[in-house]
C-alpha cells in the first residue's frame, strides 16, 4: 500500500483512526483518554505531547509508545505499515 503523509500530529492521529475505522469514541474508550482531548488533539489544539497521551494512544492500537511518539513527531514522515 502507499504510505500515508499528513502534516501534523493531529491530522496523523485521525488518520491513524480512520483506518482503524474508529470513532473518536472508541479511540477515547480505548485509550483512556477523554473524547474532549482527541477532538483536541485531532484539531490541532492539543499536541499529543505528554507521555500519558502516546501511552494511551499506543496502548489502544497496540503499539509500543516509543513507536507512537515517533509517529506524531512532526518532521517525521508517517506511513501505515506501522499496523
């Protein structure tokens, strides 16, 4: 498949989500982390900067948090064959 490139970490989280075919709720249930801050993070407002964030992020789609980190670190190109 083609890699996926988007911009910030927000647009890389909503992608990352919308191939999981998730809501923003079943992202925040299974990550622990209220919906408020996905819509937050997905626009752009919060930076999905803090370790509790990628833990919960990484958590939920089964990657390890270094991993995460590294997709959401902007100068970083993301691709989907990290799933």
């Amino acid at each position: 498949m083609d890699a996926v490139n988007v911009t910030t970490p927000g647009d890389r989280v909503r992608a990352l989500r919308l191939l999981l075919g998730w809501t923003q709720d079943r992202l925040a249930t299974a990550s622990g982390i209220a919906r408020t801050k996905i819509v937050e993070i997905e626009s752009g407002t919060n930076a999905a900067t803090t370790w509790r964030i990628r833990k919960g992020l990484a958590d939920a789609v089964g990657v390890r948090v270094e991993t995460m980190a590294d997709m959401l670190e902007v100068d970083q190109p993301w691709v989907h064959e990290y799933f």
